[in-house]
C-alpha cells in the first residue's frame, strides 16, 4: 500500500483538487448567477410594455415610417412569406416591428458572404 | 536442382520473415502475447461496430491495437509506437526509423490532438442549461471528485503520482481529457501506458446506461426521483457569447494548466455562439474533429502493444476506473441530494449524476431513470446543466493534476 506515493502526499493532492475544482466552479456560479440577476432586471422594464401581437388588419404603423404604411406592411409581407413558401406549410404574418439595428445591412452581407460554401 | 533449393531457401526465408514466422519463433516470450491482443482487438471491433461502444473513438484504438500487435521481423518497423516522450521522439527521428503511426503520435504526445477535439465539442455543445441554473456547476464539481477518489485507490494499489493522477482521471468521464493528461503524465518509465487508460476511458463511458442507474436507484428515494422541476429560465444570446469568453479568463487565470483544454472548449463554443463564423463552427465540429479522431485513435490505440498491455497494473486500471465511474456517480448524486434539501425539494437528485462529463449519455441516463418513477418528467434539459459543467470541471481537475502530480516526490 501506498508504495509509489506517499499517503500523505496522496491526501495533499486530493484535498487541493477537490478544494480547487469547487472554488473555480463556485466563482463561476457566482459570475453567472449575477448574470440571470442582471438579465431579470434588464427584462423587467420590457414586461410593462403592452403586447405588440396584433392581426395584420389591425397592425399599427411604426412611428418613423413616413410613406404609405399598407403598401410597406404588404410588401413586407409578401417578402418574408415568398421566402418561407418552400415548406408548403400556410403563414400569417401578426406583427411586424422594427429590428433594434445592432449590425448595419452592409456588416451583415459580408458576414453572410463570409458564411457562404466554397463552391458557390 | 540448385534453382529448387534456391527456390526453396526463398520461400523458407520468406516464412521465417512474415508475422506468422516470427510470432512462432517467438512465442514464448512475445508471441502469445500478439495473439492475445490481437483477439482483444477483434473484440472491441466488435463492441464498437455491432454493440456500438463508443464507435467514433474504440473502433480507431482498436484497430491501432490490431496493427500494433501484428509482428514484424525488425521490431523498429512495426506499427506499435516507439517512443514514449518527445525526447524519445528526437532520438527516433534522427535514426530515421520514424513510422506512420509514430509521425501521428506526435500529436498525443505534444498534447495538440485532444485541445482540437474540444474545440469540436465547445461548438456542439449548448451552454444554455447551465447559463440558466448555474448552480449545476456545483453537481458538475461534485461528480469529479471520482477523479480523486480513484486517485486514492491507485495510490493504495502502489501506482506513483504520475500513474495515479492518469488512471484517477478516467473517473472524468471524458476521452479526451483522460489521454490529455496521460500523454502528459505518462514516460518510459510508467507501467502503464496511454492505450490503457484510453481503452478503459472508452469502455467505461460507453457502459455508463449500465454502471448509472442502480447507483441512482440505490441513493435516492423514489420521492427524490420524481420531483419534476421548474422550467429553465431563456438565455439571451449576450449571456451565451459572454460566456465562453469569462469562463476561459476565470480558469486560466487560476489555474494555467487547465489553459489549453479550457481554452479550446471555449473557442469553439464561442464560434458556435456568436453566429459570424458558422463556417469555422462547422468545420470544427464536423471535418476538423473527424480528421483529429481518426488520428489521436489510431495512434494512442498503437501504444497498446501485448508486453505493455497484457500485465496485472492493466486489471488494477481496469477495475480503478469502474470505481472511478461509480464514486463519480454517487457523489453526484449525494450532492444533488443536499441540493434537494436546500432548495426545499426543487432539484431532482438524479440530474447530479449527469456531472460525469459523458455528454450527453449521462444526462439521458437522468432521464431515463427519472421517466421510471414519472413518464411525465422531462429531465434532459436539466441534466444538460450538470453534464456540461462536468466537462469544464473534469477539465479543471485535469489541470490540478498536471500542475500537482510532477512535482510530487514519494
């Protein structure tokens, strides 16, 4: 028994890996519980906002758009259901809002083009 | 006449020289042991293929074992590894003797092919789970303590540090991490090799529906077993890019040697979650990963050779490493159990066992077990929590253990 290590050198190493894997993991359950903390109270402010699901005959127009607001929502519409119609399955379109903008068209094309196969 | 004997002297030259000659001339001594192994490696080929073990990693060690056991006339050409370190390696390289599978090796023994692996695995893996309950950490903390408690077991059977700390992380559960840091821990010197541990590694993780389930059974209580719990809360996908990138700062400013694994996994997590580099992402966990498989399996399957292979220090790992399964699992467990109290019943036990990092095999076995007491119980999500965490905790052990193991003297 114990011929090639020590038993104490055995116990040493086993308590301080013990004791290290715990504490690293504790800091990160700590890092990340402060995490939910931070995105509970981002989604609080949110959640007081009325719903914005409407049926389209009732979608209320946004308030930057300055042309005719039906002829936008229905090319809009007719846009995103020409792209989902390969599946067969029936669409309707309920709310249409605008995105928060984070990339700009042009950072998103050239992801897009970075994205596409080799042999297209 | 002279042309007959000539003939003759050919052929008999010819038989003497083939694998069949000269495991005969031999047989006593390394002969029967190249037989031996070659029917292991027909059996674990079986196992991968018909049984399905682990197939993506025991079908390449297999036949790494099968070649390396083939006998050859001039040892120095066969397909077995021939060094045991990188200095070894130098000395080979000059004599110029370098074989396929010693070339392949390299990259066991420089460490390189299990980090590009978890690169593969940090972009399949979802991190979501944990994000939203990260108080699975704590079942994935908890479940490596097998790691340590096999570590003790080697170290009562007579192993030394470097040996103990390379069987004691079998009870990781992860393939990758075990070669890792037997590649690095293991010399010329050890009695074991890494083939061993890889083939127990393997064997075990592929046996966890099997080893699991009545060491759930036998912790728990059937009220433990069907608490049903409370939906995970949604990620965002800031949390899930902040992620990878704090948890590789975190660990790798406290411990550096869990640097390199914990630093792969988290590349390739952050690839699969910032959505700009779909293509890298795709090719880490598809193309790149396959290529690293095919050759960190044949080559560490290549050190398996009979004299290395065949000894008693082969049935010690092979018995350590089911301890090391089971204590991983019992603790995980027993720790999911104080959680249930804490909590005031919350936390289902069984997902504590899914910190053994067989993803996603253990979390299944979570399931499976829970859908026992309650059809109802949809605990997979759950368990993923935990599951995951075992990697980056297994990973951490890992680093422990190559940081504490070489400097230790008996």
């Amino acid at each position: 028994m114990f011929s090639g290590i020590s038993i104490g050198n055995t116990m040493l190493i086993t308590a301080s890996g013990i004791v290290i894997v715990f504490l690293v993991l504790l800091l990160l359950i700590i890092i990340f519980a402060l995490f939910g903390l931070f995105s509970k109270i981002k989604s609080k402010p949110k959640d007081k906002k009325p719903a914005e699901v409407k049926p389209i005959t009732k979608v209320q127009p946004a308030a930057t758009v300055q042309n005719n607001d039906d002829e936008l929502i229905a090319v809009i519409s007719a846009a995103a259901l020409e792209y989902l119609s390969d599946d067969g399955k029936t669409y309707a379109v309920r709310s249409i809002k605008r995105s928060k903008g984070e990339r700009s068209p042009w950072a998103t094309a050239g992801i897009l083009q970075n994205n596409s196969s080799f042999t297209k | 006449m002279e042309f007959l004997t000539q003939f003759w002297d050919a052929i008999l030259k010819l038989v003497n020289e083939s694998g069949i000659g000269v495991m005969v001339a031999n047989f006593t001594s390394t002969g029967w042991q190249n037989l031996v192994m070659l029917g292991v490696a027909c059996l674990l080929i079986y196992l991968a293929i018909a049984k399905g073990f682990e197939p993506l990693l025991l079908l390449p060690i297999a036949f790494g074992m099968l070649l390396a056991n083939l006998p050859f006339m001039n040892p120095a050409e066969n397909l077995a590894v021939h060094y045991h370190d990188i200095p070894g390696f130098v000395e080979l390289f000059k004599t110029g003797d370098v074989t396929l599978i010693d070339m392949l090796y390299l990259g066991v023994k420089a460490g390189i092919y299990p980090p590009l692996i978890f690169l593969g695995v940090g972009a399949m893996t979802d991190f979501g789970p944990l994000i939203a309950n990260p108080k699975s950490f704590i079942l994935g903390a908890a479940a490596q303590i097998g790691i340590f408690a096999a570590f003790i077991g080697a170290a009562l059977l007579g192993f030394n540090a470097l040996e103990a700390g390379s069987i004691g992380i079998i009870g990781g559960a992860d393939g990758p991490t075990a070669i890792y840091v037997a590649s690095r821990l293991l010399n010329k010197d050890s009695s074991i090799q890494v083939g061993t541990i890889a083939v127990a590694a393997y064997s075990y993780m592929a046996l966890v529906p099997l080893i699991q389930p009545p060491i759930m059974r036998l912790l728990t209580t059937k009220k433990e077993r069907s608490v049903v719990m409370e939906q995970l809360r949604p990620v965002s996908k800031t949390e899930k890019i902040l992620f990878p990138i704090l948890v590789t700062i975190v660990v790798s400013l406290i411990l550096p040697s869990a640097a390199s694994l914990v630093g792969m996994l988290m590349l390739g997590n952050l690839m699969r979650e910032s959505g700009v580099v779909d293509r890298l992402s795709k090719t880490a966990q598809n193309e790149l990963m396959n290529i690293i498989v095919i050759m960190l399996g044949l080559s560490v399957g290549a050190t398996t050779d009979g004299p290395s292979f065949l000894k008693l220090e082969t049935l010690k790992v092979v018995g350590l490493g089911l301890f090391a399964f089971a204590m991983g699992t019992a603790f995980g467990v027993l720790f999911g159990k104080i959680m249930y109290l804490f909590t005031g019943g919350k936390i289902n036990p069984l997902i504590g066992s899914a910190g053994v990092s067989a993803v996603p095999m253990a979390a299944r076995v979570s399931q499976k077990v829970g859908q026992e007491e309650n059809p109802g119980n949809f605990l997979l999500m759950h368990a993923m929590g935990p599951n995951v965490a075992g990697v980056i905790g297994s990973a951490v052990a890992a680093g422990v253990l190559l940081s504490m193991c070489p400097n230790i003297n008996i």
